[in-house]
C-alpha cells in the first residue's frame, strides 16, 4: 500500500461536451435524459459490441441500492458516496431515507456537469451535500468541508465506490489509494465496491471488454478492467461480507435466483468489506 | 395533466351487465371479495411486474415492485368498473409509472398488452360473452395510460435536459471563471514581478512586456512592440547566447539561461540573467517564447568592483601581485616557443629609514608618488607595473625583444627617481636598486623567473645602491653551489666526510722533522676534493666553522697522540689554524682543554695558528684566551706573518711562541735574479728573524720550494721550513715515514 501523498488533482478545468462521460453514458443506461448525443452514441456503440450492457448497468445500481439497505441493516447512518454520477434514479439517500431518515450522505465526483447537476437537484435537500474532487485524493476528500461538515469518521461510514473505481488506473494505485480511506474509517464502517471486469467466464470476453474499454478512452474516464482475483485483492485489510467477491446480480440478490439465471450478465464484481 | 388525450374514445357503453352486476358497484371496489380484491389485484400485479422485469431501471425490489403495481392496479380495475366509465384516472396511472422510473420503451408496450389481455380477463369480464364494450373500456384505459405515460415521460424529458443543461451551464460558469480567476492571478504575476517578463513570437517579434522589463529597459510597451529580439543583440555577447536562440526558436531546445548584457534605450549597459523558454500549443508546435530577464548590473558592478580590488593594491591602484602573477603565468602560455618575457624587480633603497623617521603617512605617500612615476615611464601595452609588497614594484615585460629592453626600462626607472620627490614639506631623495630578468619563456617557469629576479635584486642591493643587477647564471651557479655546501656541511661533519693531511715543519739547521701542519679537507660526495679556501671562508660565514675546527682539533690531537705514543721525545708537535671566529669562541680554552685531557697529548706538542689580524687590533677577551692557552703549555703561532698590518712593537705583549712568515716573502728567496730583488727580500725577512728572535720567537718560514732557498733561509737564521721542496701535505703515514 502506498502512502505516497500528492498534490490534489487537478479537476477537469473545462466542460467539454464534445466528450463523451461516464456520468451521463450511465444516466443514458439507466433511462435518464440527462445526456447529450455523444453521450447517446458511445452508449450504443458499446451496446452494439455487449448488447446487454444496459442491462447490466442497471445491475450496478440494483446492487448499490441492495448495499446501502445492506449497510443500514448493520447500522451505519453515513454514506460517502465515490463517483456518485448524475442523480437519475434511486440515488443513495433516496435509497437510505425510506429506511431512516435521519441518514447523511454526502456525494463526490469529478464530472463538473455532474456535480452541478447533483448541487440543483439537492438543494433543498437537508444533510445531503456535494463534494467536486476526485476520489484518487482522499485527504481532500475527507478533510473537505462538506465531509468535515455532514460525517462523523468517528462512526461508521458506508464509503461507496459502486462502478467508479474502474475509471483508476493501477498507475493511480487504486490499493492505495482504497488504504488511505480505510485508515480514516471507524471500525464497523463499510466499503462497497462494484467494478468492472473482462474476465472471459461470461459472454462479455475479454475481447468485447476490450473494445468497449477503447470507447471510453475517448471520453473523459478511461476504463480499467479488473479480474476477481484483483477486484477482491482491492478490498484487502477489510473483512469480506458474506458471499464475499461475486457476479453483481450474485451479492445477495433480492429473491433467491438460479446460478443460470443471468448468464449473460458478468460484466463486473462486487463485494463489501468491513472494517474490523 | 388530467385533460382526456385526443384520440382516446369517449366511452359510450356501460358494463351494467348481470355479470357484473353482484359483484356491487364502485362501492364494492376493493372489498374483500371484490375483483379489487388482493387475490386478484395481486395476481394482477404479479403478471404485470414480471412482463415488464428488466425493461426499466426503477430503485425497487422484486416485491416492492409488485407493491408498487398493485396500487396501480387497484386504481386500473377501479376505473375499469366504474359506473360511469371514466378513464381519466388511468392517465395518473401512466404518469404515476414514469415518476416510479418504468421509462424503458419496452415496460410501456408490456404494459399495454398486459391490459389487453390479462386485465380484462383475471377480472372474468370475457366471461359473459359481451365482450364489445370490455374492448371498448379497456382500449379507453390503455389509451388514458399511454397517454398519461407518454405526457410524462416527455414533461420529465425535457425537465431532465433542460436540468442537464442548466447544470452544464452552471459547470462552465464555474470552471470559467476558475479559469477567469487563475488567468487574473496569472496576469497579476506578470504585471507585478520585480523579474521582467516578454512574450515574443517565433519570429522573434517582441508581443507583451510587464512593467520592470519596461522598466528596466527603457522603452515603452508600444516601442518595444516595434523590435525584434535580435536587435538586442550586445557586441560581447557570448556567441553561444544567440546559437542557444537559434536552437529554442528551431524547436529544438525548450529553454535555456545565459548571462547576458542589454543597452537601455538611453545607451546604458545593463547587466542580466536571462531566462528564454519555448511554449508549444496543443500539437508541439513552436508558439511563443517567453522571456524572464533579472537585472543583475548592480550585483555585477560589486562583483567588479569586488574582483577590482582583489586584483589591485588599495594605496598606489596599482596592479598588486595577484594580478602580476596572473599576467605573468599568461605571458607563458601564450609566449610559445619564442617568446621572451622580462622583469624588473625593483625596491626603494632606504625606505624603511623614510618610514621610520618621518611616520608611515609620509612613507605611503613616497610609495604613492614612486608608483605614479613608475606607472608614467613605464606603462604601455604589454607592460605591466605592480605593487607587490612594502617598497617592492615589479616591471613585467610581456613580450620583451632582448635583454636590452628591460636594460632601457630600468635605466628609464633609476633616471625617473632622480629628481626628489616632494611629501608635504619634505623633498625625499630616493633611489632604487632593480634586479632584471630577461630569458625566452620556454625551459623555464614562472617561479624560476621569479626567484632569479629576487637574487637579482638581492645582488643589485648589494653591490651597492641606485644600480640595477642583470641575472648571471654563473654567479648564481656560484651562489647555488656555496649555499649548497654551507647547507650540507653540518651533516657533513657527522658523515666523516672531511679529513686532516698533515705537511711537515722542518729545522733547517739539520733538516730534522719537527712538526706537522694539519689542513682539513673535504671529500664532498657531490663536487669531489675540496680544498680549504672553497670551503673555510664560507664556515666562517654561517658559523660553522665552529663545529668544523673543533672536529679538526680532536682529529689532529688523536693523530699527534698515535705520534707522540710511537716517537716519544721525537714525535713531532702538530700545529692547527684557528679561524678568527674560533679564537672568539668563549669555549675555545675549554675545549682546547678537554680535548688535550681527552686524547693525552702534551700541550707542548699543539700548536694553534692564528692570522695577525685574529690576534692584533682585537678587543681583551681573545687575547685572554691566548694567555690562557698559553699557561696551558700550548703553544701559539701568528701565521701569514707580513701580509697584515705587523705591529711589531705589540709583539712582545702577545702570548706568541712563532712566527710563520708569509710565502710570498720566501718567494724573494728563490730567485738568483740579477734585479737584486731577492736581496731586499733576504734583509726584510733577515730583520724578521731578528726581531723575532730578540723577543724570544721562533721563525718558521712558508712556501720554502727549493733548495737555494732552505739554505738562505737557514743562513738568514730562520728556524723551520715548510714547503714543497720538503713535503707536499699528505696523509699521516707520510710523516710516520719520514720519522721512521
Ligand atoms: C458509471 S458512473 C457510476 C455512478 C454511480 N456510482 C452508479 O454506480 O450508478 C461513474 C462515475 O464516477 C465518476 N468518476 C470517475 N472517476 C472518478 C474519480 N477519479 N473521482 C471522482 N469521480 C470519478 C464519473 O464522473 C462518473 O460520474
């Protein structure tokens, strides 16, 4: 694990719509309309390579809702939210509050239009804020005013990187970069972890992950595909919620399916740990 | 919202019909048993959330969206049955899925047959066989729904773009005037730096300036704006300022830093640090250059002044010797093979007398007013004068033609001091001496030239003053080899490298050896057999002649002992030359003494030999040593009698037992010259004898070389001879066989 602490980030200093991002592709996937046509066409030429990426993105954000109700059932209150995207639906607070709604949850991304879009639609929402900075500089992220201001480390906190670790390069040390938040979590916290894979078990092979990594390398996140192996070693010093590193759809899934049922759907991993 | 979507027909049959007729009006709706009833609703329900799974991404669980459904089913069969039929409220229902996120294409196509099919039929309304109006309700809600759904789903279309567009705009504003604000920090960098700062472009054309490169420069924006970069080119510039240009303006180095100087707009020099480096757009091309250039003349001029002063001597501003030696040692690198260079070492004659007596103001001032004279009759290209310590100057002749020309500067130096020179009142009469050097350059070093110039002066100062010395390498080789024997001849002395012959002393009554004259010599491992004179006069110089005579003494007492052992009454008596120095010596009695007791020999038989002016016109306390001697039974000979001054009349108050008369009197002897010559020699040394005799002397007479002369010599009445015609000096065993 590296310690190595470097200067901020610098984040994105334009807003350039004449590139794709991984924010509104996602919306797009989850049937939102906060996206442009670039974002539209590098949604469809990547569903023309894995038909079923729309699908499984919804996966994604199934798992995340499944986590959160996860986390609140082991009684965390706080929820920090790493690439929390555009707000398109079942957002984490929403997900929260249904639960209780005395939870906070402050949301971080380095998209810009994101965030501004994030900062607009809650506003009149209370304990709920916005942080623009990358995820890759935790210091900035947890010394921020608005996690200073919303969370309290001393307690548990549910720290999500749900689909958005995969936009770190291992030249980033996302191991690293994952140590640095566990150092600041208190015991009983959690961290939740969805990431992208190109392992070749499912229909998505290598190959088509492949090329759908290069149509993200025009936008403004480049995609890094993870094996299991890697994903699970990412969540190292934590201890693995039970069933551990599985399929997506496979993290304790609502209803009780068939190992067949979606055989078409690995495209990433998932996995909580928590801090002991 | 709830206005009927055109193109949905108006409903126009009731389903009063006998089959529905039980099952109760809307009031009934949603009892227990009713078709609103949780059996049926939820099966409903159930259908329907299965047709749509996976069509839409909505934020629920499997059971949570049959929940979800179920509501809306609810409402669906309520306005189905309605009497009478309205199907407005399935508009909310459609509505109501957009708000639950079922936005997928495909949830509303599924959702539309659904209704067609299992809708009308778990609710039993195909039972009765009119199916005509069923059909006709059920389109009216499909359409209501549809419409309803698709209302919303555009309202909250355009809501979500026109949000997406709001934030992006708010995004750019953000990141805009982040830009705005860093560009407004950047601006002030440049506007307010200290350091000066021009943008040019690649043509060298000058774009922006800030103010202290104005500043510093002295030209307005607008004129500068006029110029190019290389019409600040600076005739000193290092060639390699404008080849590094070269290459940063080619693209092919992205910045460097030279030192470098400008001329202001009003002519003046200054001196930079400047600092050029390339910026490339997107592409790497070559776009602009930017220049920082720091002022660093008032630094430079201290430097100057600085190096100015390490190089000069602060009271005449004359070169001082640092620099002097700098020259020098360039004058050698460049001189070549043929190159000469000259110097003049030149110091005041009685300055130190100047300073003592009329204060060290007045004596820096001479120094001052020497250096102005030396600088006028000298100073020309090539030539350099310099103070380098107290009243010292030197002259370098870089590039000197022949040993004439420093002749001609230092004849030019001694005739400019002739005139006094005039210190507040006083007219300061000085004068010189110089020691020159002049030789080529190769085969020899700056060192060497300097120390011949400093022996040079030396000889200069010593042959007396106002004069100049040309280096002689002969008599240096002269001096060299002196110093070298004074210097090794301590360790000589312990190394047993000196050594006694003896030369007989003869009676000349009956040609009987009666003593032996030791003389020392030197057996020098580097320039052979050195005899006395190269070697004497130099021990009396530094003294150790000291330690020499005392070791001639030992050596000779030691041999005379072996003598006096074999021969007894026979043994010849042995007779040492004292230095003048020696017979100062207060120990010489003391160790004359010591060393008699030492080896045993009979004072009588030491006889010391002392020079007339050793022992004449000298204060008390050699003569006590003498007298001492003397007491002892050791007996003292005046050697080289006749060539000082001979007071004869002091004679008697001398404790003397000898006299040795001087060879060049016996020369006299030797001749049966007709010029009568030898006649007067014979009565000079016949009156010797007899004065000698009349006080009680004996005479002993030196350089005897022939027989004619032993035998006047005897007539005459001398005593003893010594000289080739009996012996040359020789080793011991000469004397050992002449007694034997
Ligand atoms: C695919 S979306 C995921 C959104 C949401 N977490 C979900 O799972 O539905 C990925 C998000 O991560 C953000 N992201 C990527 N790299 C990031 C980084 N280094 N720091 C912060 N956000 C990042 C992107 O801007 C994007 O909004």
């Amino acid at each position: 694990m590296s310690s190595v602490t470097t200067g901020p980030r610098p984040l994105p200093a334009q807003v350039d719509l004449d590139r794709p991002s991984a924010a509104r592709v996602h919306d797009y996937w989850l049937g939102g309309s906060h996206n442009f046509a670039v974002d539209r066409e590098l949604a469809e030429r990547a569903e023309r390579i894995v038909p079923e990426l729309p699908a499984a993105m919804r996966e994604y954000r199934a798992f995340l809702r499944r986590a959160v109700r996860f986390c609140l059932d082991s009684g965390v209150r706080q929820f920090l939210d790493l690439g929390s995207g555009i707000p398109t639906v079942g957002n984490v607070h929403e997900v929260a509050r249904a639960v209780d709604p005395a939870v906070r949850v402050v949301y971080v991304d380095r998209d810009p239009v994101a965030v501004s879009h994030s900062r607009v639609m809650l506003a009149d929402v209370p304990d709920v804020d916005v942080l623009h900075a990358d995820l890759r500089d935790p210091e900035r992220v947890l010394d921020s005013p608005e996690v200073a201001g919303l969370l309290d480390l001393d307690h548990p906190v549910a720290v999500l990187m749900v689909s958005s670790l995969h936009f770190v390069p291992d030249s980033d040390d996302p191991a690293g970069v994952i140590g640095r938040y566990r150092e600041a979590m208190a015991p009983g916290s959690h961290l939740v972890l969805a990431h992208a894979t190109g392992d070749s078990d499912a229909r998505l092979v290598g190959e088509q992950a492949a090329r759908v990594a290069a149509l993200y390398r025009r936008s403004a996140d480049c995609l890094t595909l993870r094996s299991r192996a890697e994903v699970t070693a990412l969540l190292t010093g934590f201890a693995l919620v039970e069933p551990g590193v599985t399929r997506v759809p496979d993290w304790r899934p609502d209803t009780p399916r068939t190992a067949d049922e979606h055989p078409h759907r690995n495209i990433g991993y998932a996995g909580v740990g928590r801090r002991v | 919202m709830s206005r009927p979507a055109e193109g949905i027909p108006e409903p126009r049959h009731r389903l009063g019909l006998a089959a529905l007729a039980g099952r109760g009006r809307e009031t009934a709706v949603g009892g227990e048993d009713g078709p609103c009833g949780p059996d049926v609703v939820g099966g409903l329900a159930a259908a329907w959330a299965e047709a749509v799974a996976g069509t839409s991404y909505v934020s629920m669980s499997r059971s949570e969206i049959e929940q979800h459904l179920a509501g809306l089913t609810r409402q669906l069969v309520t306005a189905l049955l309605a009497e009478p039929f309205d199907p407005t409220p399935a508009r909310q229902v459609g509505a109501a899925m957009v708000a639950a996120h079922f936005t997928g294409t495909e949830t509303l196509n599924r959702t539309v047959a659904l209704l067609a099919t299992e809708l009308p039929a778990r609710l039993g309304l195909f039972r009765d066989g009119c199916q005509g109006p069923v059909v006709e309700r059920v389109a009216a809600v499909q359409g209501a729904l549809a419409a309803g759904y698709a209302e919303a789903l555009r309202q909250r279309t355009l809501d979500e773009q026109e949000a997406i567009s709001q934030a992006v705009f708010v995004a750019r504003d953000q990141t805009e005037q982040a830009l705005r604000a860093s560009e407004a920090r950047f601006r002030a960098v440049f506007a307010e730096a200290a350091i000066g700062i021009g943008v040019g472009d690649m043509a060298g054309r000058i774009l922006e300036a800030n103010a202290s490169l104005l500043e510093m420069m002295g030209y307005s924006l607008e004129e500068l704006r006029q110029r190019n970069v290389r019409d600040f080119m600076h005739p000193e510039d290092a060639a390699s300022v404008w080849r590094l240009y070269d290459e940063l303006v080619h693209g092919q180095r992205d910045h460097f830093r030279v030192e470098k100087r400008f001329f202001r707009s009003d002519g003046e020099v200054i001196w930079t640090h400047l600092t050029v480096s390339l910026i490339r757009d997107d592409r790497g091309h070559p776009t602009y250059q930017v220049a920082m250039i720091e002022d660093v003349t008032d630094r430079h001029l201290l430097q100057e002044r600085l190096r100015y002063q390490a190089l000069h001597d602060p009271l005449t501003g004359l070169p001082n010797r640092a620099l002097f030696l700098d020259r020098l040692s360039r004058a050698f690198e460049t001189g070549g093979r043929d190159g000469r260079v000259g110097l003049c070492y030149l110091d005041l004659d009685g300055f130190k007398v100047i300073n003592d007596s009329l204060g060290h103001d007045v004596g820096d001032q001479l120094l001052v007013a020497v250096g102005q004279r030396l600088d006028a009759c000298v100073s020309a290209p090539g030539r350099l004068v310099a103070r380098i310590g107290g009243d010292e100057f030197i002259i370098l002749v870089e590039r000197s033609g022949s040993t004439q020309d420093v002749v001609v500067i230092a004849d030019h130096v001694l005739a400019a001091l002739e005139a006094p020179i005039r210190v507040g009142e006083h007219e300061l009469a000085v004068s010189a001496s110089i020691g020159l050097v002049e030789r080529p350059v190769h085969g020899t070093t700056p060192a060497d030239v300097m120390r011949d110039a400093d022996i040079t002066l030396y000889w200069a100062k010593s042959d007396g003053k106002a004069k100049w010395a040309l280096f002689d390498p002969e008599r240096n080789a002269r001096e060299v080899a002196r110093f070298t024997l004074s210097a090794t001849m301590p360790a000589a002395i312990e190394r047993g490298e000196f050594y006694l012959d003896y030369q007989p002393l003869v009676r000349l009554s009956d040609g009987q050896l009666v003593g032996a004259e030791a003389l020392v010599r030197w057996r020098h491992p580097e320039f052979g057999l050195l005899a006395p004179d190269r070697f004497i006069g130099l021990a009396e110089e530094t003294g150790q002649i000291v330690p020499l005579g005392r070791w001639v003494l030992r050596e000779a007492c030691r041999q005379a002992r072996l003598w006096q052992d074999r021969f007894g009454q026979r043994a010849p008596f042995i007779s040492v030359n004292l230095a003048v120095r020696q017979s100062r010596d207060p120990s010489l009695v003391a160790d004359v003494a010591k060393v008699l007791a030492e080896t045993g020999v009979e004072p009588g038989r030491l006889q010391l030999e002392l020079t007339e002016s050793a022992v004449m016109g000298t204060a008390d306390e050699p003569l006590d040593a003498l007298r001492a001697l003397s007491a002892m039974g050791v007996r003292i000979a005046i050697d080289d009698f006749g060539t000082g001054y001979s007071n004869l009349a002091y004679l008697r108050h001398l404790p003397v037992h000898e006299l040795k008369i001087a060879g060049s009197f016996v020369e006299g002897l030797r001749a049966s010259a007709a010029d009568g010559s030898h006649v007067v020699d014979a009565r000079i040394v016949g009156t010797l004898v007899s004065l000698a005799h009349a006080l009680g002397l004996g005479v002993t007479a030196e350089g005897v070389e022939t027989e004619a002369q032993a035998r006047r010599l005897d007539d005459i009445g001398c005593d003893s001879g010594q000289g080739w015609y009996f012996a040359r000096p020789g080793p011991p065993d000469q004397i050992t066989r002449l007694l034997s």
